[in-house]
C-alpha cells in the first residue's frame, strides 16, 4: 500500500479526492488529511509518507512554500490546482512533482498519475533495500573478519583469524583447518564444537565432514546434494539433508 496524505484548503475537494482514490487506486492508503498547510507540514513530519497529493494555491502558504518546510522527509508529490496557467506546471516540474493534476479531477490522468507515483516509490523501496541489505552484508562481513578463535595446543592456546580459514574438516575426534596460505592446522576438537561456536558468523556445516567459510566459497553445483567450489578450487560435497538448510542460509547471508 502506498502511504498517502492530502493537502488542501478545500474540505470539499479532499472528501472528492479521497472518494476517486478509495474507488480507482486501491493500492493508496489515506492514512491522514489536512486544510491547512501548517498541519499538513506536521502530518507529513510524523507519519513520513510514501505520497502527498498537495494544493498550489492556499491562503496562508503555498504548496511549494510546504514542500521547503519538509524537504528532509522523502516523498513524492502529485500537485493539484483549480487553476490551468502553465507557471504552476513549470514550477511543479521543477519541484520534481511526479504528476499535475486540475481540479475537477479527471479519473483517467487520476489512475495514471497514481500509477506513475506507485511504480517510481515500488522500484526506489527495491533499490534502498538492496543497498541496505548490501551495506549490512560488508558490515557483517567486516566485523566477522576481525574476529578470533581460540585453538588449544599442546603448548598452550592459539588465536587464529577467522578470515584466514577457508574450511574445517573433520578427522575422528579431531579437526582440521584449511588455513587460506594452504597450510593446515590439526586441533583436539570436534568439528561439531567448531560449528556451534561458528554458526552465526559466516560458517555453515554443508556435510558432516566439512563446516565452510563463505566468504571463500566460490560457486555452488547442484545434484542430489550438489557441492561447493571454493576459491582454491577444492569441491566440497553438500549432504543431502542438509542441502535445504544450506540454500536457505545462502539467500539470507548473501542477501539473494
């Protein structure tokens, strides 16, 4: 639904405009109204919508003079006017108003200023989401790779990187570590220990002899399983019952 508030002087003119909205644009949601541009300017503060159909021409102020009072709340606008002189279309233009429409309403240049309003907020949401989910990934990403792990050793405790590991494998009771300058590490400790304490920070046990680091997998290869490629070129088999769980922790870390 897109969120929407109108602004106009005339009560007449709203309750018209509220009335053509509810029955041709199902997807506007009304969710305030105001006649004066004083509170249109507190509407627009508090709720943050998607669209404002707004007024030029009201008595105390403008509607280009409201459009200034709120220019740090993203919106679109749809001006209105009872009045047909080429001055407001430009001015509306350069307020980058997204449609003008005259008062009385013609449904048809309704319909398609609507739409026009619905297509430019829908494909803007998809871009901010992308970008935010993005952002959120090298965020997570950066912080991951800052973090540690604690090894024991016979002479005592390792702390390794977890950006220098490419893989765990399992080996009986113990574990080995693809480290990423191909040397390996062998640890007292079960791979299932390392997946509980790494589960939330990047890795994932694709098979009950391999927990990957996705930030080297390379590509995945689908099969009954399937398996992973990962950046030095080894493939690693992905267990069938945990194929489902696997994919589905792909598309929420890599924002697919």
């Amino acid at each position: 639904m897109i969120k929407t508030i109108i602004i106009d002087d005339e009560p007449r003119s709203i309750q018209n405009l509220k009335l053509l909205l509810e029955r041709y644009c199902k997807q506007i949601e009304i969710i305030a109204t105001a006649e004066y541009p004083e509170n249109g300017i507190l509407l627009i503060q508090e709720h943050k919508p998607d669209l404002v159909f707004i007024d030029i021409e009201m008595p105390t102020m403008k509607g280009f003079e409201v459009l200034k009072q709120v220019a740090d709340v993203p919106f679109k606008v749809i001006f209105i006017t009872a009045y047909d002189e080429y001055e407001y279309a430009v001015s509306a233009i350069r307020s980058a108003a997204l449609d003008y429409l005259l008062k009385p309403f013609d449904i048809d240049e309704l319909i398609s200023a609507v739409a026009k309003a619905e297509k430019t907020i829908l494909a803007e949401k998809v871009v901010e989401k992308v970008t935010k989910d993005t952002v959120n990934h090298l965020l997570y990403n950066q912080f991951v790779q800052k973090q540690k792990i604690a090894l024991p050793t016979l002479n005592g405790i390792e702390l390794v990187l977890l950006e220098n590991i490419r893989y765990f494998q399992a080996d009986n009771t113990y574990t080995l570590l693809q480290m990423l300058d191909d040397t390996n590490k062998v640890v007292c400790k079960s791979i299932k220990d390392f997946e509980a304490q790494l589960s939330e920070k990047g890795f994932f046990r694709i098979h009950r002899e391999y927990l990957i680091n996705l930030n080297y997998m390379k590509s995945y290869v689908k099969g009954r399983g399937g398996y992973v490629i990962m950046e030095n070129g080894k493939e690693l088999a992905v267990a069938n019952d945990r194929k489902e769980g696997f994919l589905a922790f792909l598309i929420q870390f890599w924002g697919l």
